[in-house]
C-alpha cells in the first residue's frame, strides 16, 4: 500500500511537472513585416505585454484641432484659415468648431477609459489661458479652469497628462504686433506663459512638451507659406503676405529653439520640486538613397542633418551642424557662447514623432534669386525610388510608409544623440475623410496595419537595439481638423460626426484593436489571450 502511495504521488508531481512545462512554453517568436500582409494584428500573439510594465501607451490631440475656438482668444491659425481658406483644407475646412472639445471634453475621457489607455498627449491653447498673448495683458480664468478640470478628470481615471505648451496656434496679437517667432521677444513671452502653465498645473502635471515639431512652423510656416502665419517668399507663393524664405526659416528656428531652452530653464530653476520632465517635439523622417550612387547616399546623409541634426545638434553640442553653416553660409544665425551653454542638454526626454519614410538624391544648388531652406540641403526628396518603387505600402496622397523606418529612427537618435529617453508622441495613419457616417468609417483595417507594424518594429528597437523608449501614443485619439487637410481626411481612432459633435464617438475597427492590443492579458494562458479577428476575411466577423 505505501509503495502504490508513494507511486501515485510521483506520478502526480510528474504529470503536474509536465503541465507546468506544456502552459509554461517559450514564448512565440513575433515576425516583423516590412509590407502587407502584415500578421501582427493578432491581439493573442501581439499585444501590450510584449512592452515592459511600465511603458506607457496613449493616444493624442491639439488645442486648435479639437477644441474650437469658443472661449478663446484668435490664433495664427484662425488668421490663417480665414485669410487663406484654400490653405486650411480643399474642404475649406478650419478649426472654427471641429469636435468641439471645449465643451465636450467629458466625452473625449469616455473614448480613453473605453480604450484603456494609461497617457494623453494633448496641448494648451496659449490664447485660452492668454487671450492676448502676454501675461501682463490678462488671464482667462474660464481656460485655467478648464485645463484643470480635463487633467482632474485624467488623473481621476489614471491617465497620465503630457502637455504642449506650443502646439502651433501663437496668439494673432503677438503674431502682429512683432510677427511671433520672427523676433526675440517671442522668448519672453513663451517664458511668461510657460511659467503662468507650471505654477498652476504643475503640481499635477509631471511631462510637460515646450514645442510641437520644431521643423514644421520654419519650414512649412515661413519658407512654403503652406501653414500659418503663411510668410514665404513671392517666388515661392504670390499669396505670402511677407517673407523671404531664404532666411526667416532659421531665424524661426534659432528663436524656437532659444524659447525652448529658456522654458527648460525656468522649469528646472524654479520648479524642479515639481518633480516633473520636461523636453521637446521632433518630427522624424527616416531617409533611404533613391538609387545606390554615391551621390546619393551623402544626399540621404544631408537630408537627416538639415532635417533632425538642425535640432538635434544644437541641443546636444550648442551648434548647428557643420554642413549647415557650410551650406547655408551667414544665412543661419549663430549662438553665443551663453545660449550655447543654455541649449546643450536642455531636455529631459524627446518626444519623436514618426509617419513616413522618403528617397533622397543629389539636387543641384538653388541660383542666388531662388534660395530657400527647403533646398539648402542639396538633398531632393521623393515618395518612388530610381525604380519607381515605394518603400512600403500607401499613407496619404503621393506617399506611403515604411515600418521598419521607426526602428531606424530610434537607433539613430540612440547612437547620435546620446541614447535619451524617448516617447513616441505621434504614429498614426489617415482614412478618407468628408461627411462619411460610422458604418462606413469603421472599416479602417490599413489603419490597423500601420499602427501594429510600427508597434512590432518599437519593440524590436526597445528589445534588440535598447532604444529607452518608456511610450507611444496613437495620433488621433479621434477624428479632427487635419492641418492643411481641414475634414478631408480622418486619422481617429472613434468617429466624430463633425454634424453632430455632441454624439457619442465611436470606436472604429483601429479602436477595437488598440483596446484589445492594451486589455490586461497574460502571456502564455490562453484563456485570457484575446481571440478578436482583424485580418482578412475574418475582419467581417467584427462588426
């Protein structure tokens, strides 16, 4: 009898030593497409746990683009979208009402709770806090208090904040009294402003972004005349009311980048007890050579210097890079020792945000007449290779996207700017836009595709490069006024119906699938593994 006993029991502890190792399994080995058919949108083999515990996924918004300008004072982009409605979007669309936020904020906490997101990315309207652009000149009560409740409502449903300061929309008065970036006293008033922000919400707020996508106002705001304030050069856009887009881009930029460092400043001077971080906004690209010269591959090496290094070396080194000053001659303004000092490592993490992937070849120099920032680089850029072929599948009108470019981008910015710490504060895709209904916007599967293709590849960089990216938030968190594409386009998550901004917003396909990428599964125990179809002609089954 004790030998059958103690025979039983062996037999027990070996049966549950072998279902220990059937449940306990290795894990599965995630493929990385760089082209369709991508296979990551399976939520049981791909999801949030693949990230570390701590890692932050979110979604993301700005001011001019949902809230509507109701209890506010004018921005650059109301200037903007009304002196030049074909600019704001074919649709002639501007930000006028949009969602409508302002005043349905409450339901915007609906979509994230339902999404299950822990970050939101979302930016201050300087002329609701300051209607006319100086702290001197009055602060608007109602927008404090607004801000305040949204972040209450965040914290309340343990949603972290990450706030903009400058997402675009400088207030009009300052535009036109000494137009906005264009001068230095734009550094004292971002200063004010800023400080206003950090004595009122900092002791809730704890990431704090100073500016939005440092290359795009320079570039497309001074040099195309394509966003606001619309300055360019006549040669370029008879409809520029001013500009010269031979030198006002790097002035622009020299004067962010001065503005920014001064915040940090003050933020690490005056309120470090705070115990917050703070840094900027780049836009990220990745470049490849049109063809295998070598002219252009040192063409695809020029576009990352004009394109990151503008940015990136004065905040890592206090100067701008050595093909820049090479190229651009006494066109780019210098720093003082002083400011050098103030900008080298004046941030505490980057926020990176990354969409597409562009060829670059040799371009030929501009003749003196025809100077501009965008061609100071000698670097042509296109959607199509010397073959005519894309790197990867279609994004928008005459692009597409590479996934494998977000992996690129994070080693890049690890191995040439001193491995900091990043978040991924924009990846998203666009769907046709216009008066659609939901049972016709919901179908935005490619969506799908591109946002788990550029996740499968962060990880990689996170896993097998050691890139320290801590977060990755969803552009857009819902439908909105698309910058220069008014309501042509959709890049949300849930749907807005721009008739009825009241009505509840919807998940689409993409949101089901951000919701069940971030449920609380558990690697390995299958009965908690989500089973959502979302490819091929499963996909139906959804709905």
């Amino acid at each position: 009898t004790y030998i059958y006993i103690l025979t039983m029991k062996l037999l027990g502890f070996a049966l549950a030593i072998l279902l220990v190792v059937a449940t306990c399994k290795p894990e599965e080995e995630i493929t990385c497409e760089e082209n369709v058919p991508f296979t990551c949108s399976q939520t049981d083999r791909f999801n949030k746990q693949d990230f570390e515990s701590d890692f932050i996924f979110g979604v993301a918004s700005s001011a001019y683009q949902i809230e509507g300008g109701r209890g506010r004072g004018l921005n650059v982009w109301d200037g903007f979208t009304h002196r030049y409605p074909e600019k704001g979007g074919a649709d002639l669309g501007n930000g006028d009402t949009t969602c409508d936020s302002y005043r349905t904020w409450q339901k915007d906490l609906d979509v994230m709770e339902e999404l299950g997101v822990k970050g939101y990315r979302f930016s201050f309207a300087w002329s609701r806090i300051l209607p006319k652009g100086k702290r001197s000149r009055g602060i608007n009560e109602d927008g404090i208090n607004y801000y305040s409740g949204l972040i209450d409502g965040l914290i309340a449903r343990n949603i972290t904040p990450f706030v903009t300061l400058f997402h675009w929309d400088l207030p009009q008065s300052l535009q036109d009294e000494y137009e906005g970036f264009l001068d230095r006293t734009i550094i004292d008033d971002f200063k004010d402003y800023a400080d206003l922000c950090f004595e009122r919400f900092g002791d809730r707020v704890k990431h704090w972004i100073t500016i939005n996508q440092l290359f795009t106002v320079p570039t497309r705001g001074y040099a195309l005349g394509t966003d606001a304030p619309g300055r360019c050069s006549q040669w370029v856009d008879k409809r520029c009311y001013g500009g010269d887009s031979s030198t006002e881009p790097y002035i622009v930029a020299h004067n962010q980048l001065l503005a920014h460092a001064t915040v940090v400043d003050l933020y690490r001077t005056r309120y470090k007890y705070q115990g917050g971080k703070i840094g900027p906004v780049m836009i990220t690209r990745w470049f490849l050579p049109y063809d295998d010269t070598l002219e252009s591959k040192q063409a695809t090496w020029r576009a990352k210097e004009f394109f990151l290094g503008w940015f990136m070396e004065p905040l890592t080194k206090g100067k701008y890079p050595y093909i820049m000053r090479k190229l651009v001659g006494n066109r780019l303004p210098k720093f003082n020792s002083t400011e050098a000092r103030l900008l080298k490592g004046s941030y505490d993490f980057l926020g990176l945000n990354y969409y597409v992937t562009q060829y670059a070849h040799a371009l030929d120099p501009s003749p003196p007449e025809k100077l501009t920032a965008m061609t100071d680089s000698l670097a042509n850029l296109t959607s199509l290779d010397a073959n005519g072929q894309p790197p990867g599948p279609p994004f928008s009108k005459g692009s597409y996207y590479h996934p494998r470019g977000m992996l690129n981008v994070m080693e890049h910015f690890k191995t040439k700017y001193g491995d900091p710490l990043i978040y991924v504060t924009e990846n998203g895709f666009s769907t046709s836009g216009g008066p659609i209904p939901f049972t016709e916007a919901f179908h935005d599967y490619n969506r799908i595709d591109y946002l788990c293709s550029h996740l499968c590849f962060l990880r990689k960089a996170i896993k097998e490069k050691r890139v320290n990216v801590k977060g990755y938030f969803v552009w857009s968190l819902g439908d909105n006024y698309e910058f220069c594409n008014g309501y042509t386009v959709r890049f949300g998550l849930s749907y807005v119906d721009f008739n009825n901004v009241t009505a509840d917003r919807d998940l689409k396909a993409s949101g089901l699938w951000y919701q069940s990428f971030l449920r609380d599964t558990t690697k390995n125990q299958d009965i908690l593994r989500s089973s959502l179809p979302f490819k091929n002609g499963d996909r139906k089954s959804l709905t």
